[in-house]
C-alpha cells in the first residue's frame, strides 16, 4: 500500500520534530554501488536515511524552524539524520566523502540555521555524546584527582626528608 504525498509528509515531519539537525545530499549522479554503500554505512551510525521527492521535504519543514532549507530543495536530495547525534551523518558524510567522489552535500540544517559544506564540515567535528560525557565526566574527576594529589604531598615531602637524613647519616 503506497502513502500519499501527505502521509508521507506528515510522516516525515513527524520524525523531524524531535530531531536538531539534518543533511541535505545531492543523490544526482550516485551508482546504486555508491547509494547503497552510503545507505549501509548510515545505518551503521544509527541514522536514518531516505531518498524524499522535494514537494515531501519542502511540505514536512514549512512553518518550522527548519523551513530555512527550502532553497536546498533541488534535485534529487537525500535526508540524513539521527536523533540523539547531531553530528552522526555529517561524519558518516564526510568520512565516505573522502572516498566517494560522487557524494556531494547540497547543506544541512542545525537549529533553524542552514548549513554550507562548510558548516557540514563542523558539525561533522563536533564530538558526539559519548565523547561529550568522557570530557564531562574527566572535568568531574580533576578536582578529586588533584586533591588527592595535594593531601598525599604532605606524607609524601616527610618521607623524602627521612629518607635524606638516613643517606646523610650513612655517609
């Protein structure tokens, strides 16, 4: 059974709603070993992905934050994203992008605020959420680290001074 244009635009902004941000690729010119290597990829990085018709994406993102893409709208576009990484499928681009001469990045979209290839590019090297707890987690533990440092100094200093005195008293 085949959606209509409204369903699948209903559906589509659905998915949207609860997602910061998104890319735009150029699928024109991609070899269906190409397409579905970028698909495989995707999928391994949790992302969601799909070939829409513009009219889809155009109808699910007006009268959002993310209406600001419109003028992306041209072609054939890829819609790639994932919901609890933002920066996911920029990296999945930029790392198959590398290899993949084909690829070509139409923008993305953060917030509300369009994105060039560029701006793709620093998203793609913004650090996922698990990189973000390590460095919240080690911002947390460097206090407690350098306490412990400052209360083991005391004994520590004591012990370098026997340990002089006894060289000293043997010599």
């Amino acid at each position: 059974m085949q959606m209509s244009k409204q369903e699948e635009s209903s559906k589509l902004r659905e998915r949207l709603s609860g997602v910061s941000s998104f890319i735009l690729i150029d699928f024109v010119g991609m070899s269906v070993a190409d397409a579905t290597e970028l698909r495989n990829k995707f999928r391994e990085a949790g992302c969601h992905y799909r070939v829409y018709k513009n009219s889809t994406i155009r109808y699910a993102i007006a009268e959002t934050a993310n209406a600001t893409a419109s003028p992306l709208l041209k072609g054939m576009t890829g819609l790639a994203f994932n919901a609890e990484d933002p920066g996911a499928a920029a990296r999945v681009v930029r790392d198959l992008g590398k290899e993949m001469k084909s690829l070509r990045v139409k923008g993305g979209v953060i917030e509300g605020t369009v994105l060039d290839g560029p701006g793709v590019e620093r998203l793609a090297d913004m650090p996922g959420p698990r990189e973000l707890k390590s460095i919240f987690l080690s911002l947390l533990n460097t206090p407690a680290t350098q306490m412990v440092r400052v209360l083991n100094a005391g004994p520590q200093s004591f012990l370098y001074l026997l340990n002089a005195k006894k060289d000293k008293d043997a010599a």
